[in-house]
C-alpha cells in the first residue's frame, strides 16, 4: 500500500491530550472536520468540546497546511492525516485550527 492509498483511507486520527482526556480529528457525514475534545474528570463530570469546520471551508485549511508545513493536499483525508502528521497533540491541532484564520463552530456538551 503506498502513502496516497493509505491517506484516502483516513477518516478518523487519535490525538495526543491531557490525562483523564481524549481527543480526536475525524471526517464527518456531510465532508466536514470534527475537533473532538472529551475531558472525564470537568468539574466531576464529563465534557465534550467540538469543533465543526463545514466542508465548504476545507479549501482554506488545505491553504493553511500548505502555508505552515508546505504540503499539498487534495482531499479530506489527506488532510486529516497530515493533521495527524504535523500536530500529533491536541494543543499543537486545536491552536493550528485557530490560526489559520478558517471559520468553525464550537458546541459543548457539559453532561457528556
């Protein structure tokens, strides 16, 4: 299997977070990207933070991938995959996605 087969593939990556955390970069239904942040422990309960960039806006995270680490991407899930790549850890993705200037939505779920 070569790299661009195994790219296509992607549709969800694990990234490194804080203890008693989970965070994850997955592909939505609709083409979209989901910054999922869950804490297990927020105030003696769980928490979910999500952060949803709409698959029309996914053109300008291929530019800001291409400006920060000279990649070029063609797809979502090579996208994925060198967020996966480049910024291993919840803090350096979450920060990278505020940077690059694409607009996204955040939800909480305080319950979760």
């Amino acid at each position: 299997m070569n790299d661009e087969q195994h790219c296509a593939e992607v549709r969800s990556i694990k990234l490194n977070s804080f203890s008693r955390s989970t965070a994850t970069v997955q592909l939505t239904d609709d083409g979209g990207l989901l910054f999922d942040f869950y804490d297990f422990d927020y105030l003696g309960s769980g928490r979910a933070d999500m952060y949803r960039v709409a698959v029309q806006s996914l053109p300008g995270l291929y530019q800001a991938m291409a400006h920060t680490t000279g990649d070029s991407l063609r797809t979502p899930a090579e996208l994925l995959a060198c967020i996966g790549r480049h910024y291993p850890a919840w803090d350096d993705a979450f920060s990278w996605l505020k940077s690059s200037g694409v607009p996204f939505t955040h939800e909480v779920d305080p319950w979760a």
